[in-house]
C-alpha cells in the first residue's frame, strides 16, 4: 500500500511542476506580447521633459507614457543621443515618483 501512496504523490507533484510551468510561460508570453506592442518612440514621453528638467512633479500623462515605454528605455539608454537625457538625474526622479523601476540594462 505505501508503494502506491509513493506513485501518487509522484503524479501530484509532476502536476503541479507542470501548472508552474505553464504558469511561467503564459506570464513571460503574456510580458512579451505587451512588448511587441509598444512601438518605441521617445517623443511620446514629451510631457515628461518639464518634469525631468525641474522640480517639478510628472504629470499624469507623463506617468502613463513613461509606463507605455518602460519596454523601450533600455535602447534609450543605449541611444547616444537620448542617453544624458534618460540617465539623467531629473529622469530617475520621474522614474521613480512614477512608480517605474529605472531599468539596469
């Protein structure tokens, strides 16, 4: 009888190693399908420039186009042109008081 219990617990842990999985590849296809969406344009965070140049707070839309982008800041980051504006001091405080982890490329 014990022999059985063995083989059950086997099956048991083989499905939930198998809803796991699943679970992680439906969560990555899922964060891959958001980031083919996004098509990567650094002028839609325009309204985050007063923001990032000053003290002051970013404005709604700018959180909102920053969270768009988020998918996008690494190739900024690695754009020459747009790099001192991306690393920027003033872009971390927009980062973060939108709640948008500054990315580590």
């Amino acid at each position: 009888m014990h022999h059985f219990l063995g083989i059950e617990n086997y099956f048991k842990m083989k499905k939930v190693s198998f809803f796991i999985i699943m679970a992680v590849v439906v969560m990555f296809l899922a964060e891959a399908k958001v980031s083919e969406a996004v098509t990567c344009n650094p002028g839609e965070l325009s309204s985050c420039l007063g923001a990032i140049t000053s003290s002051s707070p970013p404005s709604t839309t700018c959180c909102s186009k920053l969270k768009e982008q988020k998918p996008c800041l690494c190739g900024y980051l690695k754009n020459p042109a747009l790099k001192q504006f991306v690393s920027s001091p003033g872009a971390r405080k927009v980062a973060s008081a939108c709640g948008v982890p500054y990315p580590s490329c």
